[in-house]
C-alpha cells in the first residue's frame, strides 16, 4: 500500500493515515463505459452508459434485455463527452419524470427531461424529451455531467470549466459563464421563457454582472457531488490540474461559495492574477496529491447504509488513475484503503443506501466495511415502516421490534415544521393533513438512539 498524505485548508499539517477495513466485492459486468448509478426507490439500479444508454438491473440480479433509454443517436461521446448523468425527480413515482445531462452533437451540454412509458416502468418514452438547459462546450474535457436533487427539492447540476489546461478564459471565476459551476434550478415551476424557474434564494439573483442559475462557483471538474440527507451536506469532488486533487462539503443553506479555482489548485496558488483575497474563498476540506499515480479524484457518498457498522458517516472517494479508495470523516481526517485495480469512475447507492463503486471497462462493485452492524441496527433500518406514502392525512410508524422515541418532520429546506417526542410505542399514528403539499423527510430516533431519515410526500 504506498502512503498517501491529506491536506488541510493552508496546510497547517499533513499526517499519514492507513487502514484495512474496506473492500469491495463484483457485483455485476459486461456493461459498456458505465458512468453513474441510481434507484427509483424501489429495488432496480439503473446504470447510465457513455454511449447513451440507461440499462436496468432488476432486484434478482438480472439485466433487462431492452435498456430503459437509449439516446446514442443524439450525442456526442468523444473525449469526455457522452451521456454523463441522470437523476429522478423526488416524486417520480407520480410523476415519472427523470432528467439526463448529454453532450449533443454538436459537442455542447444538454440538459433534458424524459418521461417513462405510461405502460411500462422498464422503459422510457423516448419521445418525451423536454429540453430544459443548454450551453458551450469548447473543449472536448472538463464537462462535469452530476445531477442531483438536493434536499430543497432544486436539481443541482455540475459543469467543468469548459476545459483547455489552465482554464485559460478563467471561466472558473467568471459568473458570466454556466462553465466551472454548480448550477441550481427549480424544475417544477417553469419561468422567464424557459423550462424550468430560477429558486428565488439563488445567490446572483438580480446580480447584473451573474448568471440567475449558478450555485457555487470556482470548480475545474466537479466529478461527481452528491447530497447527505442526514447532515444537510453537499459533498463536491473537484479534479486538480497538475499536483492536487480536492474535496469539498457545505451545508446546503451556503449558498455562492467560490471554491477558487483558478486562482488556486486545493490549498495551493496556480494562477492568482486578478483573483479575489484568500478570505473570499472556500478551501477543500481535504485533498491529496498526485504521488503514487494520483490523476483524477471521482467523488462519491457519506455511507447511510445498515449493513455495515464501522463506516457509517465517512464520505468515500476514489481516484480514476492509481485505483485508490478512500474515505474522509466529518473532521476532513482522510484515510487510504488501499489501491484496487479499477479505473473508478462513479459511485452510487441502492434503495437502501448501500454504496456500489463502478469501473469505467464495465464492471459494478458493492463497497464493503468490516464490520457487520448488530442485529439490533440492522432491523432497526429494516423492519421500520412508514405507510402510506404518499399521503393527506395520517401516516403510520410501525417498528416491529424496538419502539419509537422521537419523530421530527424536516420540508425540502431542512427546516423543522413537525415534532413528536416520548413516543416510547412502536406503532405511531401522526396526522399530516396541516402540512402544505410537498415532500418533507421524516427522522426518526428509536430509543436506543438509532435514527433513520425517511422521505414522506404529502399530497
């Protein structure tokens, strides 16, 4: 295992951490340049293809012989171009909406919004694609492609700085360009001409010299953020340059944080011309250099999952070159598990929050800890049932072998709306018919301090 050694913001130390305690284990192959996972609250991944096909793994294992969606037709896929992300909308079961970010052919970003078939949960209408955003793409890298809906209901979209060494145009920096952002857009309310709304809370809102929709700002490749529902995080990883590779976290309430490049590479100066001060910008809470064949950090998820006891709330990471797997704790303390040989290029969860890791020649893996959680945790996140969901008036708890202590009810913007304490029962029948329609997440405490958070749409 060669040694790697983490950076704090400004270096104040580095110090070198080892461990043993994850590995990963095959789980399904033979797919074709595989880019992200996702699930539909139900038992199905969905994997997401380069090429521009969504194919099906179904809860049995097996792959559906007819992908879910296939749009090879439409895109671009040299480079780093290709059909490079997908996220379901929070009420596709109602709905069936689900959105994708390609490169069309003409080697620009496409953000659109397709629908399932009416008839068929297995397959998509491709005929349904409504076009939501667009923009430039100079260069054939640096495309960035993550979506995801945060917990305030807004899709959150990751562009790269369009690419070239060096950001030459300083793209990063610039609030006139969609490139080298986290963009942000509220899907379900379309306004000013366009498919989608602007979420008035957007930082640059009014800002003459900004673009309403960006988010967060200069990132060279975000290669994949994700959210972490339970602490109310965005985890965002950004590809370096030439020396560093960094990973970012905020709150979701942080709204136009500027990550610095290309004034600095991580922690380090790479161009500081005409750059804001040092107080102005938001350092990663990590990184680590590209000793040992580091080139490209691929981001992933805090682990939420119940199978495991010695991992929950790390953050896992990989890196495309060296093959490294690592995570980092809520104190920014990275640790290296090893260099396994994968070109890792995406991880993602099933319904259940267990983590997978993705080879970019076309293999799927299940990240394992090592430790097994207790039969008590394990039921806990199993046997706990919230029905029925949707809903209008009431809503059951039901945990078959433990009892209920608290039950807090969150809205899409992590604010507390809704709280039951001292419930000490394992069946809790709460009314929501005085909470507006929407989706809020139910957190849910046992009374040995277990806790599970749970989405609830109330219609």
């Amino acid at each position: 295992m060669k040694n790697l050694f983490y950076f704090i913001p400004f270096l104040l130390f580095s110090t070198l951490l080892i461990a043993q305690d994850v590995s990963i284990e095959f789980f399904k192959g033979n797919f074709d340049s595989p880019l992200s996972l996702q699930h539909t609250d139900d038992d199905r991944l969905f994997i997401v293809e380069k090429g521009g096909e969504i194919k099906i793994i179904q809860g049995d294992g097996t792959v559906n012989a007819t992908p879910f969606l296939n749009i090879s037709g439409i895109i671009s896929t040299n480079g780093e171009r290709g059909l490079l992300g997908m996220a379901f909308h929070p009420d596709y079961s109602n709905n069936g909406y689900f959105y994708v970010y390609y490169t069309n052919t003409s080697g620009n970003t496409q953000v659109s919004r397709f629908s399932v078939d009416s008839g068929n949960p297995d397959l998509a209408d491709p005929s349904s694609e409504l076009f939501l955003l667009d923009y430039n793409q100079p260069e054939t890298n640096h495309n960035g492609g993550n979506l995801a809906f945060g917990p305030d209901g807004y899709l959150y979209i990751a562009s790269g700085d369009g690419g070239g060494s060096g950001d030459p145009n300083d793209r990063g920096q610039d609030l006139g360009y969609l490139l080298g952002k986290i963009l942000r857009i509220d899907v379900d309310n379309p306004s000013g001409g366009n498919n989608y709304g602007i979420p008035s809370d957007n930082p640059f809102v009014g800002d003459p010299n900004a673009l309403d929709e960006i988010w967060a700002y200069g990132l060279r490749n975000p290669w994949r953020f994700s959210f972490d529902f339970t602490d109310n995080n965005i985890w965002i990883a950004d590809v370096g340059q030439t020396s560093r590779e960094e990973i970012n976290r905020a709150n979701v309430g942080e709204a136009g944080l500027n990550y610095g490049w290309r004034c600095y590479e991580g922690t380090q100066p790479f161009n500081t011309q005409g750059c804001p001060q040092q107080s102005e910008l938001t350092f990663p809470l990590t990184e680590y250099t590209h000793a040992g064949g580091n080139c490209s950090i691929t981001g992933g998820y805090v682990y939420r999952g119940s199978v495991y006891s010695d991992i929950p709330g790390l953050y896992f990471f990989a890196d495309f070159c060296s093959g490294l797997i690592g995570t980092v704790d809520n104190s920014g303390n990275l640790v290296e598990h090893g260099n396994f040989s994968g070109s890792w290029v995406s991880f993602g969860e099933d319904v259940n929050k267990e983590l997978y890791i993705i080879d970019f020649g076309g293999d799927i893996y299940q990240v394992k800890g090592g430790e097994l959680a207790n039969t008590e945790d394990f039921s806990f996140e199993n046997t706990l049932t919230m029905l029925p969901n949707p809903t209008s008036e009431n809503v059951t708890f039901s945990f078959k072998n433990g009892t209920h202590q608290t039950i807090k009810f969150f809205d899409i913007r992590g604010s507390l709306v809704s709280f039951e304490e001292n419930i000490s029962s394992n069946n809790k029948i709460i009314d929501v018919s005085n909470l507006n329609p929407g989706i809020y997440f139910a957190k849910i405490t046992s009374e040995k301090e277990n806790t599970i958070v749970k989405k609830l749409i109330v219609q």
